[in-house]
C-alpha cells in the first residue's frame, strides 16, 4: 500500500461523550438523565450496566487529557451533559456542573488540544422527557437556551460548536425501536422528535451565532446505503430519505423532501411543523460531522424492514455481506468515501468532518499491551478511504476516532470496546492499545506510510 499525507492542516483528534465516560452521575447537583433512568430499568441494557461509574473521567479527567497529549491528538470532540448544567433541564446553571467543563477545556488548551464541544449526545434531563421529550415542541426552545448558557461559559475558548450527535438515533432508536432511552415506541412521535431536535439546533445555532460563536456544526449519521439487486432502488432511495434526506434537507435546503413527508404522513398529521421553522432550521452551518462505520444494504425483495426506519415496512434490508467487528457491523471503507462524495456533491458548500469512525472488537491484554491489529487495519482502511475523498474533491477538514476510551456502549453495556485506550473497569487503569501508538504516528506524519 502507498503512503499517503493529508492535506497541511488537516484535524486529527477523538471523540468521546459525556454518558458513556463521565460516570460521578449524582456528584455536585447533577440531575438525571433519561439515559440514568433507561439503563437502572431492568431488560433495557446488556446485563444491566450503567453509566453511574463510566471511566471515572469526571473525576480523572486530567489524566486522560495528558494520555491525549502524549498521543498528540489535536482536537477533542466531547460532550456537555445536560443535567449536570442544567438539572432538570431549565432554569438558572448550576455552577459546580458547568465548572466541571471549565476546568476540563482549560487543561485541553494547557495540552495544546483543540475542545470540540457537542451539546447534546443523547442524555436529555428526565425531567424534560416527563414534560413530552424531544415529540414536544418546548424541548427545542429549552435546548436552545441551555445552548446559550453553555456558551456564556466556555465561548471564550472553544470555537468549535456542535448542537447534536447524531439526531436520527436520539429521534429513532429512543421514540420509535425504543432500543435507547427514553425507550418508547410511537413512530409517530419519532417524527415529531426529528422536527424538534432540528428546531432545537436551529434556534441554538441562531443564538449562538449571534452570541459571536465562530465555527457552528451538527454531527449526523448519515446510511452509506446501497442496493444490491435489480428492484431495490426503491428500498434505497426510501432508507436515504429516511435517515439523510430527512435531516440534510431541512438543514441545508430549508425544506422536508416530499417522498419523505409523504412517509411521515402515515403516521403523523405534521401539525408539529410551524410556518418558519424551516427558515430558522437552515440557518447557515460552518462545518458537517459525519460518523460513519458501516454500510446499509438493501436487497432486491420484501422484508419486514426496521422497527427504527418506520415506513421501511416491506423492504429488504440485509446482513452484513464480509467481515465485521465485535458489533456485528459490516466493515466497508469504500462506502464511506461514496458516502462523503455523495454529500459533498448534493449538498455542496458546507466544509466535512469525519466526526467519529472506529471500531469495537474482543480486545485481548497481554501483559501491559493489547494488540488490536483489527482496529488498527479498520483506522488504517478508513483513513485511506477519507483520503481517497480528498483526492476527489470533497472539502474535509479532519478525521476524529471513536474512541479516546473505552465506554459505555449504549444498550450494550461495556461489553463493546471502542477505546484507543482500554481501561480496566474494576481499577480504573489505562492502558494504550498498539492502536493508539499507530495513530500517535499517523498524525506525527499527517498520513499513512
Ligand atoms: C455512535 C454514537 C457513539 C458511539 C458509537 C459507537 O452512534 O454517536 O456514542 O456509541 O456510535
């Protein structure tokens, strides 16, 4: 294989979230979180496990700060939990809990590292989803405020700005599969809740733009779709609307592509979308965060389709069709640089970020080492695909691995690693995997050799 650099300038960095790392989940006035109340409910995560302890990184957060600066990683994508800045969701700040990310990004920019703030990763104060969640419009208008306040505090040094992580699963797999908090499963309420969470970054985006905020983003999880078969561009074209077109449309064309609304309409009245929303929801972004890990493949015949893509009911979606990782999930970095193409040539103007790409596999210890050659071969095949974009053509600016740490995987429990870093959950310990070496070098060389 061929070396490879990036252009001068390109943005090398991790991403983590607040959820799956922080833990300390009752210390200094933090309010619940739904996914505090999905993961102590019985059946709803592997075995059981909870955020209530994470990584400790609440507490060990200069540690793994000064671990990042040793692999020279330049930008740090984490997230602001809600409740610790706001308890129930609205209201005056509580400082204990906004103070926590004040010292965190002094000790990045000390290191020498780029904060990259996202506002919202999927832990919503419980006392928000008991007044209707993300289906209710007052969500939004409570996010963008809480998005003011945050601002108010860390403006000053963070320039990079994110509103969501991914709203398709926080809309999807909370309010219709019910797969993540708050667990529910009213499809029709999944609509609703994508309409809010993109008000939400409309009016958060307004607000902060005015408040001088320099670079405004929203990480999407964009199906890097593909039909395999004759007859299944129809299924194709349904999933794209269904998990791109959905949000990309509003975003960056202020308006709901019409196959998609005619799905939406089987199970809501829209009664949710008010005359300018879409105005406010298009307001101009500076940068796209895209996280991709695996394709989604659409066969030729009838299927049940997703419980998560309501309206998919009567198409093929496929297993996974070559080697996948602990996940399950199919690894193909060609389809992330079809994907990135596609983007940039639809929807031109808005520079990209790979915001999170990685991979869980059943990392062993040996000794003092994990020698995770599979991570390292996905990074190292991705890396080249996001390379082989830039070659042809598409604005990216940076590549960030998830993840700095291994964490809470969602209604996986820790049973999926991710971390560059595995961490020893009974001790605390870290211990850099032979992946987080690899890409200590990647980025002192800015490429591949
Ligand atoms: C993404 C999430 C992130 C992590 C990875 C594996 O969907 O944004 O929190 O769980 O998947």
């Amino acid at each position: 294989m061929s070396a490879i650099t990036f252009p001068e300038g390109f943005i090398w960095g991790t991403a983590t979230a607040a959820y799956q790392i922080e833990g300390a989940t009752r210390a200094d006035g933090r309010g619940v979180s739904i996914w505090d109340t999905f993961s102590h409910t019985p059946g709803k995560v592997q075995d059981g496990h909870t955020g209530d302890v994470a990584c400790d990184h609440y507490h060990r957060y200069a540690q793994d700060v000064a671990l990042m600066a040793d692999l020279g990683i330049r930008t740090y994508r984490f997230s602001v939990s809600w409740p610790r800045v706001q308890p129930d969701g609205h209201g005056a700040v509580n400082p204990a809990g906004l103070g926590f990310y004040d010292r965190l990004v002094d000790t990045l920019l000390d290191a020498g590292i780029d904060p990259m703030v996202t506002l919202y990763h999927w832990d919503l104060p419980q006392a928000l989803e008991d007044q209707g969640g993300w289906p209710s419009r007052d969500t939004a208008y409570r996010f963008a405020d809480y998005a003011q306040l945050v601002y108010e505090r860390l403006g000053d040094r963070v320039t990079t700005w994110t509103t969501h992580n991914e709203p398709w699963c926080a809309a999807f797999l909370g309010y219709a599969s019910g797969i993540h908090a708050p667990g529910r499963t009213e499809p029709g309420a999944a609509f609703a809740a994508v309409h809010h969470l993109l008000l939400g970054h409309g009016l958060a985006v307004q607000a902060l733009r005015e408040a001088g905020a320099q670079r405004l983003s929203i990480v999407l999880n964009p199906a890097a779709v593909a039909g395999t078969g004759p007859g299944s561009e129809a299924g194709v074209r349904l999933m794209d609307g269904l998990q791109n077109r959905i949000f990309l449309d509003p975003l960056l064309r202020g308006e709901y592509p019409e196959d998609v609304l005619e799905v939406i309409r089987r199970f809501s009245d829209l009664s949710y979308l008010q005359e300018g929303d879409l105005e406010i929801i298009s307001r101009p972004l500076d940068l796209l965060g895209i996280n991709y890990y695996s394709p989604s493949l659409v066969g030729p015949g009838t299927g049940p389709g997703s419980r998560s893509h309501p309206g998919t009911e009567g198409i093929e979606l496929l297993p996974p069709q070559g080697p996948v990782t602990a996940m399950g999930w199919q690894i193909e970095p060609a389809a992330l640089t079809a994907l990135l193409k596609r983007i940039a040539t639809d929807y031109p103007g808005v520079p990209l970020m790979i915001t999170e790409n990685g991979a869980a596999f059943n990392d062993v210890r040996t000794g003092d080492r994990v020698h995770d050659a599979d991570r390292i071969a996905y990074l190292e095949g991705h890396i080249r695909a996001a390379h082989q974009a830039i070659t042809e053509g598409v604005d990216l600016r940076g590549y960030l691995v998830w993840s700095l740490l291994d964490n809470f995987e969602w209604a996986e429990g820790y049973h999926k690693r991710f971390g560059l870093i595995r961490v020893e959950y009974d001790t605390q310990e870290r211990i850099l995997k032979d992946s987080a070496l690899w890409y200590r070098e990647v980025i002192k060389r800015n490429g591949l050799v």
